[in-house]
C-alpha cells in the first residue's frame, strides 16, 4: 500500500527529530516504525508469528495472482537445476 500524507506542525517537527537524533534514517521508517506501535497498543497485532503468518499467506495469494494473470512464469525445479548445471540428488522422501 502506497499513501501520501502532509504532516506539518508538531508531528512533522518529531519526525524531523527523531530522524536527525538518528532513532530513524527516515520519517518513512519512523512512521512505518509508529504504526507498528499502534497496532500493538489497540491489540490489532496479538503476536508476531500471526503477523509474520498473515503476510506469507498475501504474499503467496499475490505470487498465485501473477502466475494465473501470466504476469510470473514457473518453472520446474529440475529444469532449473539442469539449466544452472546442478544435478538432484535423488528426490525427496515423502512424509
């Protein structure tokens, strides 16, 4: 997600702080870093690992998006393991 925001007055005086204190290299990384703390603080993010989870799985969802647009090719792994010159070392075993 992509936004654009005008911060002025105390907040932006803030960010401006936090980043020439070196907290943050940016005020994109200090907001980034306050939204996080907000979640935190209203309960929205419970745990990391359900965060961490939650965006494997949109990732994933937008990989598979791409590949049925056409958008992502794919290919088999032993088609790239001969292309780069590897071979397989016999295939793995089934749990």
């Amino acid at each position: 997600m992509e936004a654009v925001v005008r911060l002025d007055g105390a907040v932006g005086m803030i960010l401006d702080k936090l980043v020439d204190l070196g907290y943050f290299r940016t005020r994109s990384e200090a907001i980034r870093a306050g939204v996080l703390e907000l979640g935190k603080e209203f309960e929205v993010l419970h745990d990391a690992r359900e965060l961490e989870a939650e965006l494997v799985v949109r990732k994933v969802e937008a990989i598979d998006k791409e590949i049925e647009e056409g958008k992502r090719k794919v290919y088999p792994l032993d088609e790239v393991l001969k292309e780069a010159g590897l071979a397989r070392k016999g295939k793995p075993k089934a749990k």
